[in-house]
C-alpha cells in the first residue's frame, strides 16, 4: 500500500467532505499538524466539526479554519488563546462541546479501541454531566461518556518509516498517537522519514498499521506565549 504522499495537499486528496469529523493532535500549539491544517484550510472544506485539545491561535494552527470559517463545531478541552473562537462562539456562531481534558483523551483512546462509551467521576453534579446518564458503582457516581471517531485524524510525529511506524517527541505524544487509532483515514505529517527497519522496534510509539498516509512536512513551531523572568529592581 502507498503510503508516501509528496505533500499535504495531495495526501488529503480524496478524503475531505463537507460536514466531515475531523480529529487535530497536538498540546497548545505543541505538535500540531501545521501543514494539513493550512492543507485543509486550502481545500475549501466547510461545516467541519474538530476534536482537538485546543483551538489554536488567531492566525495559525487551527485559528486558521477558524477565521475562514470552516468550522462549525469545536469538541475540546481549552480554547482560551483565541479571540476569534471566542467572539464566534459568543455571537452564536460555532457550536462547543466542552470536556475536561482528561475525559476528552480517554473518549480518543476509547474510540480507537472500539469501546463505544465508558464511566467516569470526572464532571458528576456538574454542567458537564448535563443530559448525559449517572450510574452508581460502589457507592459513588459516575457520568457516562461516549468514544469518539472522525471521519479524519491529522496528526504530527517527529519520526517515520516508510511503512509509518511512528516516533513521537515529549509534549507531541499527548494527543497525536491516541487520534492516530481513532480516525477512519489517518494522514501524519513528519520531521523526517527513514527506511523501513532503521527504527528500534522496542521505540515505536504507533505501529504503521494505524497509517494510511504520510508526508515529510517544514515546521514554524510556534511558541503559543513566550515569556521570560522580570529582572530584579526592573
């Protein structure tokens, strides 16, 4: 199967619709998938609902589907760098279904692994557990959740093989290989690829197996806020 594609246009041809699900890893701005979102955005597609930890920043990352209004529905955990997600939401103009983070990482996880819903103490007696069903197990409640899969997942890896077995680098896992598992099509972006057998078996973070397509992508990394300690007298 091919699965070496030359950029993240083409890797994305076929596989955008409108109203589609589309999953987006990274932490922050931290491992994002900088080079389908902008391929995304590209292509025109509307009315997308994305699962994501994060909403991005005005003018990149995901604040990029965001300004030209290709989204119409946000699943995350924090979204609170984004004036434009923001003013949207406020005005009405894009649906939020809020999880706390934990609870959104684990509804990843368990789509990916066919479990179609799950019990958790996180977000009892809150809006959160609003219409959703409570059950009691040894004396204390618990709110039941839905796994999530999309139609799309997009992800960003610091390594691949040519068969996609995929490295991950430190905050870049947090998200990334869970929504590798959970998408019907999943394309990944990498700093580098290498020959099929040259990665330690024992440091493979997602087998190949999960991959339909890749691409060796160029990366701005963007730190999302950058500061720096107040000298003493200033």
């Amino acid at each position: 199967m091919r699965k070496l594609y030359p950029d993240a246009r083409s890797a994305l041809e076929g596989l955008t619709f409108d109203g589609m699900t589309v999953m987006a890893g990274g932490f922050g701005l931290c491992g994002i998938p900088e080079n389908l979102i902008a391929a995304l955005r590209d292509s025109g597609t509307k009315g997308m609902t994305v699962i994501s930890n994060n909403a991005g920043v005005d003018g990149f990352g995901l604040g990029q589907l965001l300004e030209t209004r290709q989204i119409a529905k946000m699943i995350s955990s924090y979204v609170g760098e984004n004036k434009e997600f923001e003013r949207q939401y406020l005005a009405g103009e894009l649906e939020l279904e809020f999880n706390p983070q934990g609870t959104l990482a684990e509804r990843i996880r368990a789509g990916g692994a066919g479990i179609p819903a799950f019990f958790t103490a996180t977000g009892v007696g809150t809006l959160v557990a609003e219409g959703k069903e409570v059950r009691n197990f040894d004396g204390r409640d618990y709110v039941m959740e839905t796994g999530l899969v999309a139609d799309l997942s997009i992800v960003k890896a610091w390594k691949a093989d040519e068969r996609g077995n995929l490295v991950f680098r430190k905050t870049a896992r947090n998200f990334n290989p869970m929504m590798a598992t959970a998408g019907k099509a999943c394309v990944v972006e990498v700093e580098e690829i290498v020959p099929t057998g040259s990665l330690d078996p024992d440091q493979i973070h997602t087998p190949g197996i999960y991959v339909d397509r890749l691409i060796k992508g160029t990366f701005e990394k963007r730190i999302e806020q950058r500061t720096v300690r107040q000298r003493e007298g200033a």
